[in-house]
C-alpha cells in the first residue's frame, strides 16, 4: 500500500520550503559576519520551491513502479465485519 496523502504533501511543503530555509540561514550568517544584504528575492524563492516540487512529482513518474499489467483486487467485507484493503496482482504472464 502506498504512502498516505498527508506524508506526500508534507513531503512537498518541506521541498517547497528549502529554499527559503537556505535564504533565511544563509542572511542570519552574512549579517553575523558583517557583509551587506539586500532585499529578500521572493520571487526565486518560489520559482526555486515549485522547481524543487516539481522535480519531485517527475522522480515520482520516473522512479514509481509500473503496475499497468497487473490485475486490482479491490478491498472486501469480511464475515467478522473486518475491511481488506484493495492491492495489485501480478498478471499470470507478466514478466517479473
């Protein structure tokens, strides 16, 4: 079964937020060590979060295993009254 839907959106939150936490720790240790700073780039921050975001949805199509040739079985109701999740069968010809 794969990951719940909160863990997949707060694993793009966090990769949207990396560039800010870089930006915002990389100005508290120049303004430490005296070098001049202007003014924060939000734009690039964002452009460079949605970048981020999006390189992690193509991983995802790229590295996701392919289960097109496989049969699903849904989830059922057992007599105790318990749910079985739904999942993917192997096809009886697929190769492994």
């Amino acid at each position: 079964m794969g990951p719940p839907l909160l863990r997949i959106l707060l694993t793009r939150a966090l990769l949207v937020a990396v560039p800010f936490a870089v930006w915002f720790v990389w100005r508290a240790w120049a303004r430490r060590s005296g070098h001049p700073m202007g003014s924060t780039p939000w734009p690039w921050l964002f452009a460079a979060g949605a970048a981020l975001a999006g390189l992690s949805f193509i991983a995802m199509a790229v590295f996701h295993p392919d289960n097109r040739s496989d049969r699903y079985v849904p989830g059922e109701m057992t007599p105790s009254g318990a749910v079985t999740p739904g999942h993917f069968e192997p096809s009886k010809g697929a190769a492994p």
